[in-house]
C-alpha cells in the first residue's frame, strides 16, 4: 500500500515535550512578529510585476492574496501549535496523512524555498544596480552582466546577472561557517524596511495627482485573465501571494503564547490586515503617481510579465519612466516625481534587508532538506554535519549552487510565480492535514484551534487552487513535472531506505538538538 506508512505523532511530540518554552508573548507581540516577518521582498520586488499583469487592480490583488494568507494562517497555527518541530508541512504531513503525500511536500518545498531565494537575490540585485552603482558609484553595469538572457525571458543583451548569482553564493557560504542573524540586527532590519516603506506612502500619497486616467481602466485584463496567461487581478494575486509568505512565525510562536487560542487568532489575523492595508496604500501610491497601466500587446492585452516581448518594450524610451518596467519598483516611483534622495534611501533599505531574507529562505530549504534526509527519503550523506562549522555543509552548498543558477539566468517574476505554486500546494496540504487529524485524533491536546474548522479549512484549499490556476502556464506545469520528478526518486529510491518503513521513527528536534529513537512494528508492504 502506498499511503500505509504514518508517523506516530506520539514519536514526533515526546521530543518536542522536552522544550519547556515559557508562555510569553501577548497578541501585540505576535502582531509586531508578523508585520516583522511579512514585510519585505515582495513588496520590494514584485510591485512592477503585478501592476504589469493586473493594472490599477493590483489593489485588489493584494486583498485576494491576504485573503487567503489569512485563512491559511489559521489552518498552519494549528498544527504548528499541536506538532513543534523542524520540518514545517512536511513534518505535519507526515504525522497525519502519511509518507507518500508528506514526500510530495518535502519536494515541493525543496523547490519553493530554492526559488524563492533565487526571485529574491534578482530583486536584491535590481536595487543593488540601480541605487548603489548606479546613482551613487555612478557606475553602469552592463546588460550582459546585469541580466538573464532573452531566451528564459530576461532583456535583450543580457546574458548573466552577476549581481544575483554573487549574492546567492556569498549568502551560502555565510550559512556553510555557520553565520546566523543577530535577533537585534534582524529587529533594525525591519524598522529600516516599515519605516521606508512608510515614507513611500506619505510622499506618495501627498503627491501624486491620482487623476483619472491613472486608475482608467481600474482592471484592463479583468478580474480572471484566462486560464494559464497569469493576469488580471487573480494572475496578479497569485504572484503578489509571494509578498505574504513568512506569517509561519507567527504559527511557530504559538507554544510560546499566553492564552494562544485568544492571542494567535489576533496576531494572525491583526498582522495579515495590517500588511494587506499597508501593501494596498504603497500601490495606491505608486499608481497615482506614475500611473499602473500595462503595458499592452496588439491583441489589447497586457504582455506577459518576465517575456521577451515585455523586455523589449521596457527598453522602448517612451516607457523609460514606466512603472511595470523598474527593477526597484518603489525607488524608481520617488525619483520620478523628485524625490530622488528619498528613493535612494529606499532602495539601500532593501539593498540591506533582502539579504536577510535570501539567508532564512536558504536556510529554510536546507532544514527541509535535512529532515527529509534524516528520515532516509534522501541519501543520509547529505545530512552530514561539517566537523568544524556544525552546519549541514553538502546540502547548503547544493541548494546555493541551484539558487544561484536560478538568479543569474531567470527574471522575478517567473522565479515568484514558480515559487508560489510550491507555496499554495503546501498551504493546502496543511489544511488537509489539520481536517485530517481532527477526525483521526480529535481528543489531542491543541493549544491553538481553528474556529469553524469545516468552514476555513475547505475555504484555504479553494483559495489555494483558485491562485494556482491563476498562475501563468509554465509556473503551474512547472510543480506536476517537478513532482514526476519526485515521484521516480520517491519510489526508486525513497521508499526503500525510508527509516519508517524499516521499522524505525527517528525525531530530530532543532531546538533542544536531541534524537530520539523509537522501534515499531515496520508496516505491511
């Protein structure tokens, strides 16, 4: 039987018991870790995107987005309360609806991570160009090193982002000697990135003339952009879902909670609205200033962001000053409308932040990595441990050598979009999983509970297929075919050296670092 094989929650939480974390945080905490967590890349990155697949109806995009974050998050508090160790959904997957569709989850966020650090790195990498070589060093770099060639969508002339490859690979050399984040720089970090982005709103909100045209029409490709072509408001949501991710903090936190069943709800909830307001403000600003519309191909219809086509077009003088054609969207905006010091300084707030965020999505892939190989679906070499740093080195050095391919050769935009559909799988396979183990094990202490379950849950998996099937085409074939992929390695490899199926549950725990062994009866071929 292919789906027989189910980790013993009882083996998962003995070690996670060991914790003893003391019940602190309030909901106004909660609240502030979120927005902490939540603010950053993609409203860095992505702004030009989405206004390029949705228009003025980029607002609406990131309500439909926050949307579905937010029933989302209620689903991942949950379960993220009741399971508290390394692995994130796959873990959780693997505790309720078992081994088969918990790999599928790994798989899927191998690659999430991957490429979300590599959408990153070409983000940091457009504000690197732009606000430090260009308008402070006065140097222009090349296209042929500043981006990816035209053939996998990036700019006539480009050949390498050098910038984002040398990023990527400086970033995981910090993690192979094993560098972490200070929790005191990380919390400057995102005072820096909330206090940018709020002078944006004031200085965009104040000074553009939001006149009509700006705004007309308010959705040129319509709310649904047709299945496949990844535009209109949903096309443009699914990619600004990218924007959201990292609310999982908030999750995480719910064993360190007083009274989580009050204060997680809030700190989900309360910091989800307050990004999604703040997200729709900074568009709202940057349309009524530069205007949002699209660029639009002869059939009357946006070209599709990340193509040749729009490459081309961008690099036409008339749309020079183009919102849907920056690189570093939101600097761009203030130079624009003369407020170029302030926009410099913008852009050196995410010069510094997005960094920060390449290392945790690195590092977030390589712990899924490792886990998974702890639990023998992957070749145990690649947990090995380097004898002087500590760190999982072979699997660092591997997720940064792809993450640093993805940089250099691929535009934004497709790496989110690709990313993204990993993301949404995960989300939904977690909302399965929290039904799930309300039918197998409704009597199981959960210090955080999903109110109306049967309602939010169902409501998560609608959300996440909606945005899915509003990706463009090659995103949404890009996860079945890497699943395929999985599924060979699964079946060839996986399921025979699984320490499950061989009649052992190891649990590995992060944070207490202890291993705990327990036998059981190896299930039934």
């Amino acid at each position: 039987m292919i789906l027989d094989r189910v980790k013993p929650l009882d083996a998962i939480l003995a070690t996670a018991e060991k914790k003893s974390l003391k019940r602190t945080l309030g909901w106004l905490q909660l609240t502030l870790l979120g927005i902490g967590c939540v603010i950053g890349t993609g409203i860095f990155v992505l702004t030009a995107v989405g206004a390029q697949k949705a228009g003025p109806g980029l607002m609406v995009a990131f309500a439909v987005a926050g949307a579905v974050c937010i029933v989302a998050a209620l689903c991942y508090a949950e379960i993220a309360a009741m399971i508290p160790v390394a692995g994130s959904a796959y873990t959780y997957s693997y505790a309720s609806i078992g081994e088969f569709f918990a790999w599928t989850v790994g798989w899927a966020l191998i690659m999430e991570y991957a490429i979300a650090a590599s959408a990153v790195s070409v983000g940091w990498s457009g504000y690197f160009s732009g606000t430090i070589l260009n308008e402070f060093l006065g140097i222009h770099l090349p296209t042929w090193l500043s981006a990816g060639p035209l053939a996998f969508g990036g700019v006539e002339g480009g050949f390498i982002n050098l910038p984002a490859a040398v990023i990527a690979l400086l970033v995981t050399w910090l993690l192979v000697i094993g560098t972490s984040e200070s929790a005191k720089v990380n919390a400057i970090l995102v005072a820096i990135k909330v206090t940018a982005l709020t002078a944006f709103i004031a200085l965009t909100l104040t000074s553009g003339d939001f006149s009509a045209d700006k705004f007309n029409p308010f959705l040129p490709a319509g709310l649904f952009g047709g299945w496949g072509t990844g535009v209109g408001a949903l096309g443009a949501a699914a990619t600004m879902f990218f924007a959201y991710v990292g609310f999982d903090a908030v999750s995480t936190a719910a064993e360190e909670t007083k009274n989580p069943q009050r204060n997680v709800p809030i700190g989900l909830v309360a910091s989800l609205l307050f990004c999604t307001v703040f997200y729709i403000l900074v568009a709202a600003g940057a349309i009524g200033t530069l205007g949002g519309q699209p660029i639009m191909d002869a059939m009357g219809f946006p070209v599709e962001a990340g193509s040749p086509e729009l490459a081309r077009q961008c690099a036409m003088p008339e749309h020079a000053e183009a919102l849907v054609c920056s690189k570093e969207a939101l600097a761009h905006v203030l130079r624009v409308i003369g407020f170029s010091g302030i926009g410099n300084m913008l852009g050196i707030a995410a010069f510094l932040a997005l960094p920060s965020v390449i290392l945790v999505l690195i590092f977030g892939q390589t712990r899924i990595f490792f886990v998974m190989s702890r639990d023998g679906l992957l070749p145990e070499k690649l947990s090995t441990v380097h004898p002087k740093y500590r760190t999982p080195h072979v699997v660092t050095m591997m997720t940064g050598a792809a993450v640093a391919l993805g940089a250099a050769f691929f535009p934004v935009g497709q790496l989110a979009d690709i990313s993204n559909a990993g993301t949404l799988y995960a989300f939904l396979m977690v909302a399965v999983a929290v039904m799930v183990l309300r039918v197998k094990d409704p009597n199981r202490q959960r210090h955080f509970k999903v109110p109306g379950v049967w309602i939010i849950a169902p409501l998560t998996i609608i959300g996440c297929v909606l945005l899915f099937f509003n990706l463009p085409s090659a995103a949404m074939l890009f996860l079945p075919g890497w699943g395929i992929l999985g599924l060979f390695v699964y079946f060839l490899y996986s399921r025979g050296h699984s320490h499950l199926g061989r009649g052992i549950v190891e649990v590995v725990d992060d944070v207490a670092g202890e291993e705990l062994q327990i036998p059981i009866h190896p299930p039934g071929e």
